[in-house]
C-alpha cells in the first residue's frame, strides 16, 4: 500500500468490521457505545464491530460511529472516512460548560473551535481556524428549534488534556479566551474535516461545569446526563441528517 488512499480503504473496515459498501453517506460520530447501541435499538438493526475498536450501526442511510475518546482517534476516524467520500459528518460530543449561564443538559451549537490540542496541527499550521461547515450547522440549527428547544452558540477549546480540573493557572486561561465550552476533539474534527474536504459540524451535550468543583464529572453525574439528555441528543443528529437527506440539499460551503 503506497497511497493514502489504497490504506484508508483496507483501514477503515479493519478498525469498524464493516465493509466499504456498507457505509452511509451521512456519518454520525460519538464517543460513546450506548449512543450506537440506542440507534440500532431505534432502528431494529445490529450494531456493528463489537470485536473492532469503532463499534457503528447502519439505518435510515447514516451510519454511527463511536471512534473513541481524544483528538488522536478524531483525526483518525475523519482520515478512514475519507475512503467513502461522505456527504457529511455530524458530531455528538459532550463538553464541559465554561459560562455560568450553561446548564447540564444545554445543546452548544460551535461556529468555531480552538485547537489547543496539538493533533490538528499535523493537518494545518496553527493559525488555520478550524471551522464547521456553515450549512450543516444551519440544519442542526433548524431541527433543534424545530424540537422546541434553544441552544447556545459560540467557540469550544479543544485540549488533549484529560484532567485539568484542579489546575487554576489552565482554568484562569480558559476564562481569558472567553471559550463557551471544553472538549477534546471537536477542533480537530473540524480541522481534519476540511482536510480531507468532508462537510463537518458538530452539536455538543453539556454534561459538566468543570470551572466549579460541585460541577467536575463523576460517575453519578454522567449517569444522570445520560437517562436524561442522550436520547433527545440523538434524534436531533438524527433528523437533521435526515433534514439534509430528504431535502437533497449539499452542505458544501466552499470549494475545496
């Protein structure tokens, strides 16, 4: 294999055990199993790749995909999905919320992320910004006020560190960027996304005020998120996927 793209394609059904032709168009990524195994439940199929590290599920053309946790895997999975050309990938993350005014349970719609951590940079010099594509969030914008809900907007600082909670000098520099919120690979999906001429966006789950100690994650905490929030996250990725499906509508914003 000397191209990249004679390994993507052997790679991508290696880490997902699902062969090329069986790929939606339309990708959902996650970072968690019960988001696929809810949408295979949804949908009565089998999930996919429980014995591979990305386990996925096919229904409705979109695919789901839990690629695991932290910017390396992100950039990952986006450089495998460019084998199939996807029409376009939506990301349902959780984040930490920044702002006093975020609550667990608030929907953050990022019209940009802050690479802060270091994968992106393998893509793009730093000072490339790492963008959504602007019509797919213009869908996911629609379908949640179609849902009867508000959400948020803003930038999310993504960082390869995952215990900063303690740190004060890292938390004072989170409250100087003004960031919304903190994940871990919403900037290199964005980023990766566009280098590999992907339509990319992203709807993100407050699931803890990590500026606050009562509001640092713990198990019980993230329990609650999920019996609470996770399900109507995922019907709004799912619909405005399918918003985009069945309208026929591209979601490419530029020429790449």
């Amino acid at each position: 294999m000397e191209t990249k793209e004679q390994i993507v394609s052997n790679w991508l059904p290696r880490y997902t055990g699902r062969h090329l032709e069986q790929f939606s168009k339309y990708i959902l990524l996650t970072n968690f199993d019960n988001y696929v195994r809810q949408f295979a439940k949804w949908h009565d199929v089998e999930t996919c790749g429980k014995e591979y590290p990305m386990l996925n599920a096919t229904a409705g053309g979109i695919t789901i995909i839990n690629f695991g946790l932290g910017s390396p895997n992100a950039a990952l999975v986006m450089d495998l999905l460019s084998a199939i050309t996807p029409k376009a990938i939506l990301f349902l993350g959780k984040c930490g919320g920044l702002k006093e005014i975020t609550r667990i349970g608030d929907l953050i719609l990022p019209i940009a992320a802050i690479r802060g951590e270091g994968t992106s940079n393998d893509y793009f010099p730093p000072e490339v910004p790492a963008l959504p594509a602007f019509n797919l969030q213009k869908a996911v914008s629609t379908t949640i006020r179609d849902y009867g809900r508000d959400y948020w907007t803003g930038t999310v600082y993504s960082t390869n560190r995952r215990v900063w909670e303690h740190d004060a000098a890292f938390k004072a520099y989170l409250e100087k960027i003004r960031a919304t919120a903190i994940d871990m690979e919403t900037a290199t999906l964005f980023t990766t996304g566009f280098y590999n001429r992907i339509p990319t966006g992203a709807l993100l789950l407050v699931s803890d005020q990590p500026m606050i100690s009562s509001g640092v994650k713990t198990e019980d905490s993230d329990r609650k998120v999920t019996a609470n929030f996770v399900e109507k996250h995922i019907h709004i990725g799912i619909d405005s996927l399918n918003q985009l499906i069945n309208n026929g509508l591209t979601v490419k914003h530029l020429r790449f």
